[in-house]
C-alpha cells in the first residue's frame, strides 16, 4: 500500500480521464463496473478512491466488491483501512478473503490502532484477517489482545496470534507459547507456536523443555519445526535428543536435527552426523557434510575419512559441501 497525499480528495478534483471511467461504474453490467475499477486503479490518482471505496461498500455484485478490495490495497489511508475491515464482514466469501490480503500488505504502523478497534469484534474470520495484518505492523499495543486470542476456540485466529507474539518477541509470552507447543490439541498449532519460540534467551529452560517435548510430537511436521528452533536457539542441552531425531522416520526431521546439530557446534555429535553422509536422500547427506564442516575438527580421522569419501558422492551439491566442510576443518587448524 502506498500513502495518499489528499485524505479529502473529492470527485471535484477527478480528472478528465477519469470521467468517463466513473460513469461506468452507475452501469447495470456488473462485468462493465468490475473493469471500470480496474481502470480507475491504473490511474494511480487518489482523487478516484472514494468511489473505489464506495463500491466495495454498497456495490451489489460480489465480484465488483471483491475487485474493489483488491485494488484499495494500492492505497493505505485511514478511510481506506476502515473500509476494508468493514468488508471483512461482507456476506461473500471472495470479498472477505481479498479484503484480508489487502490488509495483509499494511505497511504502516500507524494503521494498527483502527484494526485494533475492529479487532474488539467477535468474528472469528474477522478477528483473524486483523491479527494476520498486525503481524508485520509489530504494533506494541497488539500485545495484550494477541495474547488473549491465545485462547480463542478458533485455531485460525490462535496461529496468527502466535505470529503476532513472534513478532514482538515479548518475553511474557514465552511461557504461553511454550504450553500451546506442547498442548494444543491442533498441530498447526503446535508447530506454528515451536516455530514463534525462537526468540526465547537460549539459557530459558522453560522453552527448551518444550521444544524437546515438541521434538517427541506425534505429528512430524512439529517435530521438524522444534528440530529448527533449538538449532536456532543453540540449545546445547538438546544435543543427545537432536542425535536422537536422527533416527526420525522422516528424513525432514532428519535434515533439520541435523542443522541444529551444526549450529550446536558440539564435536561430540560427529560420528552420528557422519553416518548420515550414506542417507539414501541427497538433501540429507549434503546437510551432513555442511554440520560436519561446523562440528568437525582436524585430528578426528574418521569424520575426515567420510568427507572425503563424500567428495565422490553421486549428487553435486554433496560434493561441494564435502568439500566446503573440509575446507572449514582444515581452516581451524591450530
């Protein structure tokens, strides 16, 4: 969205061009006003917003509203925003969705204290756009209904919540994020919430029991996003349940335990690293050797050996970071 330089601009300051265009919008053809919106949109002049906003409001196609809540998003202002989570209760799908990607791409945080008035309301869908576009707004004040909406019985509206709560990296909701990555009873949930827990101190206890409770989860797509969070965190305590996940069933979890592992920095892992560079999927030996390069060290004659070995693998992109790893190895050579 960008801004407008004329928050009053009226129909009196249209231009000619324009003329033509907005009479068509008074058309009995739906298809005919749809195109005329778009029209209007390519003119890139603020004074054609009104009537753009007046459409999503009170047109009675759908399509026409839909196309009009896709082209707002060319414009951020206060009138604007307001209509836009208006439309966010419209009585057609189509509207409320290309409503909430227009919201999506607020850019201002400014912007954040009128989807905070909207957010009061109880629609779920509606309570879900406004959080989704408070994400990347980083709005302070989103906080405390971010964290409330933790607890909302619709799992849409918690995951973009816990987006939110990422965002911020507010330290208070460490603890309500490590319990919805163990506990919620949806995955999507789980996962999302060991994924916002990686802006948690690495010394915090708290988030690192969860997240290695989250490494044991039935579901594997949790399992990976916990593996990629303690890496990130450098957890050295999870080292052994890292090695652990690289026996994992899927070789997702494999390849992430595997990162974490290098990120880690413990030579004590390298054997076990080591034994994937023979994984029957490429993407899982090259991970390996790109570990091995973090983790390895110069006097360790096997890892050496099995890098070695690895520069004649099969793949390309095993070789090179075969070679890569040694080269790391031999460059912390005392």
């Amino acid at each position: 969205m960008t801004d407008s330089t004329d928050p009053n601009a009226s129909l009196d300051a249209v231009p000619a061009e324009a003329i033509a265009l907005l009479s068509r919008l008074a058309s009995e053809d739906a298809v005919v006003r749809r195109i005329a919106l778009l029209d209007l949109a390519d003119l890139e002049d603020a004074c054609v917003i009104e009537p753009i906003v007046d459409a999503l409001r009170r047109d009675a196609s759908p399509e026409v509203r839909s196309e009009a809540a896709l082209v707002l998003a060319s414009w951020e202002r206060d009138d604007v925003v307001e209509a836009l989570c208006g439309a966010l209760l419209d009585g057609d799908a189509s509207v409320r969705a290309n409503a909430a990607q227009s919201l999506s791409e607020l850019k201002h945080a400014s912007s954040g204290a009128i989807l905070l008035e909207w957010l009061k309301r109880p629609d779920s869908f509606m309570r879900a756009a406004l959080l989704r576009a408070l994400r990347e707004l980083r709005v302070a004040d989103a906080f405390a209904p971010a964290l409330h909406a933790l607890a909302d019985a619709d799992a849409n509206v918690r995951e973009q919540a816990i987006g939110v709560l990422g965002w911020l990296k507010n330290p208070l909701a460490l603890e309500p994020l490590a319990s919805l990555a163990t506990s919620d009873a949806d995955a999507s949930i789980r996962r999302a919430a060991a994924a916002a827990l990686g802006f948690a101190p690495p010394a915090n206890r708290e988030t690192t029991a969860a997240l290695l409770s989250a490494l044991r989860d039935d579901v594997w797509q949790v399992r990976e996003e916990a593996a990629t969070t303690l890496g990130k965190l450098r957890a050295a305590e999870s080292r052994e349940a890292l090695e652990e996940a690289l026996d994992d069933a899927y070789w997702q979890v494999r390849l992430r335990a595997l990162r974490a592992l290098g990120q880690i920095g413990d030579s004590a892992s390298a054997a076990r690293v080591a034994a994937l560079l023979s994984h029957s999927i490429s993407n899982v030996r090259k991970e390996a050797a790109l570990a091995l390069g973090e983790i390895g060290s110069s006097d360790d004659a096997p890892t050496l050996s099995a890098l070695e070995a690895a520069e004649a693998d099969g793949d390309p992109e095993v070789r090179k970071a075969a070679r890569i790893a040694l080269r790391q190895i031999a460059g912390r050579r005392p």
